[in-house]
C-alpha cells in the first residue's frame, strides 16, 4: 500500500476508535494489525519490542481504570493502548519516511520547504549519532569522560548540526532551490487504484463491525 493511503487510513481508524468504547472491535483490530505485522518479516529484536512495549502501559490502565472506573471500562482501556501501539508500529516499522513525504509533498500538497527540511532531519539522524561518537571518542583520549546525559555532549553535537543545516541550505539554494515555485520530481509519486481499494475495504469492514458488534 502506497505510505500516504496508509498513513491517512491508519490515522482515521485511530480516530475511530478514540470514540468507540468497544473491546472487541480495539482487539480485531490489534490483531490485524499483528498479522499484518508478522507478514512484514521485521528483526526478531522489534517483534520483542512489540511484546515488551504494551505491558508497562496495560498494566497502568488496567490498575487505574479497575480502581477507580468499572472493569469494562479497563478492559476497553488496554485494549485500546494494545491497538494504538500495533497501530503506530504496523505504519512506522514497515513505511518508508522518503516515500511518505514524496507522498505528502506530490499528491498531498505539503510545502516543498517543510518536506525538504523533514528529509534533512532524517538525513542528518545517522550523522548525528556518528558524530556524538567522535566526540565522546575524542573526549576519552584527552582523559575526560563524557557521559550519555553532558550537556557539552550534546552542546557540541547541536553546534555541528546547525554548522551542517547553514551548508545543506547554501547548497540548496545553489542547486537552484526556490521557496513555494514549480518544481519536477526525479521520481513521481503514483497511487495505485488497489491502494485506494484495500484501504476503503478496510475502513467499510470496520465501518460493518462497528454497527455489528
């Protein structure tokens, strides 16, 4: 499914089910989206993280809810959390960020300037943690040890950041880069009809089970 078809569909089912106080439907969908999961063929460290992330959360509703509420209401309550965090992960495990904003720039009309800042935020992540490394690093061989929360750490990591955003912009803008004009694409979005397919299925099969159950 195309990452825009999929991140508008599971934003309205999460919508949806903020509104509906129905265990059953929070536990199809869960599962759903589980499958849908086990299919995408993730490391086996992310289905741990999928196990161990609701339980901590679970936990706190159900405790909460059952103390102070009705215990149908801390049955809905962890359900609800169980099919958000599945949700968030069957989107984000399995999207591709570039994609997405592709999407959201080409056929959702997103500013060019904010997508292409977004994909320089992505892009700088892996340099960034490189670098924080290197400093950390060279902290070690002055006989100074940096820890994972110093502020010179990170103050120093900032100050690199923006030395490298002041040069992505310069180049920018030398590749002929102009705020808010027509631009082509090297590679052009296109939203299949089956994307648009499976994904109103979908929000009609939940439609159904919530009239229904």
């Amino acid at each position: 499914m195309n990452s825009g078809v999929k991140f508008g569909f599971i934003l309205i089912v999460s919508i949806e089910l903020t509104f509906i106080l129905n265990a059953r439907i929070n536990f199809i969908v869960a599962i759903i989206a589980a499958v849908y999961l086990m299919l995408s063929r993730l490391t086996w460290q992310r289905y741990l993280l999928l196990v161990l992330m609701p339980i901590l959360p679970v936990l706190g509703a159900w405790t909460s809810f059952s103390t102070y509420g009705t215990h149908n209401m801390a049955i809905v309550m962890a359900t609800r959390i169980v099919a958000y965090i599945y949700l968030g992960a069957a989107f984000s495990f399995t999207t591709n960020m570039v994609d997405l904003l592709n999407t959201l720039e080409q056929k959702w009309h997103l500013p060019t300037t904010f997508v292409y800042g977004l994909r320089g935020a992505l892009t700088f992540v892996p340099r960034v943690k490189q670098e924080i490394k290197t400093i950390h690093i060279a902290a070690l061989m002055r006989g100074e040890h940096l820890s994972f929360y110093s502020p010179q750490l990170f103050f120093k990591a900032i100050l690199i950041s923006l030395q490298w955003s002041t040069r992505l912009s310069t180049a920018m803008v030398s590749h002929g880069f102009t705020e808010n004009a027509p631009r082509t694409h090297f590679q052009s979005v296109v939203i299949q009809k089956r994307d648009w397919l499976i994904a109103v299925s979908l929000l009609v099969i939940l439609q159904l089970m919530i009239a229904y159950l």
